[in-house]
C-alpha cells in the first residue's frame, strides 16, 4: 500500500485541502483502490480533519486499515501534524469499527449534521493523536 505525495500538493496542502489516491502496489501495475482527503487543515494546532473511499470491488479485504497506516505515517512524517479527526455517519457501522480498532476515539455526536436528500443522520467525531 502507498500513499503518494506529489510536490504539487505538498503545495496544495498549504491551501488547507488535499485529496490523494491509494495505491496497491502489490497488484501488477499498481491499482488506485481508494482515496484519502484532508480538509480542514489548522496549521495552528497541527492537526486535520479527513476522509477515506475504499473502492467497493477492494472493501473487506483490509486495506481500510493499510490506508489508515499509510496515513498516519504521512500525516507525522511528512506533514508534521498532531492529530487527525474524523466524521462518521451514525449508519456507517464497518467504518466506526474499523476506526475504533485502530485506536480512534469517540469524542462527539452531531445530530442531524449530514443531509442524504431525503433524512438527516447524525454523525460521530473521532478523533487519533498521532504518536
């Protein structure tokens, strides 16, 4: 699993956004799986708010959390950040799961926060200290 960086949006990330494709470099040829996106970047208090889409063809099979891997070395590596945050549909209940299995933490509920069309879902914040 990798998760590229280009000079380009090392440049980007300063703008406070940033969406980078998940690579699996095992397959032949290497194969996006999923995408990661940082948004909400306060260079303040070091620390971002994220996304991840694991591609359905590749879901269940582990690379949720080989993303989450490749992210968190990035994230203090080469980012330099303290923390990361995450929102979670109260529906989602693979992810929370996953999450919570690689050390997140529950520290909120927002009610009503995310809007599909038709219903309001409330959502979890969790939330991982990078150490």
């Amino acid at each position: 699993m990798n998760i590229v960086l280009t000079a380009e949006q090392q440049e980007y990330w300063h703008e406070g956004r940033m969406t980078l494709n998940a690579v699996d470099n095992a397959i032949e040829g290497g194969i996006v799986i999923g995408e990661v996106s940082l948004y909400d970047y306060d260079a303040l208090n070091l620390r971002s708010s994220f996304g991840i889409v694991v591609y359905p063809l590749f879901r269940r099979k582990g690379y949720g959390r080989a993303i989450l891997t490749e992210l968190h070395n990035l994230c203090r590596n080469t980012l330099h950040l303290h923390q990361l945050y995450v929102d979670i549909l109260d529906t989602n209940l693979a992810s929370q799961q996953l999450f919570e299995s690689a050390g997140y933490i529950h520290v909120g509920l927002q009610c009503d926060w995310t809007y599909d069309g038709k219903h309001f879902h409330d959502t979890y914040r969790y939330q991982y200290i990078l150490k």
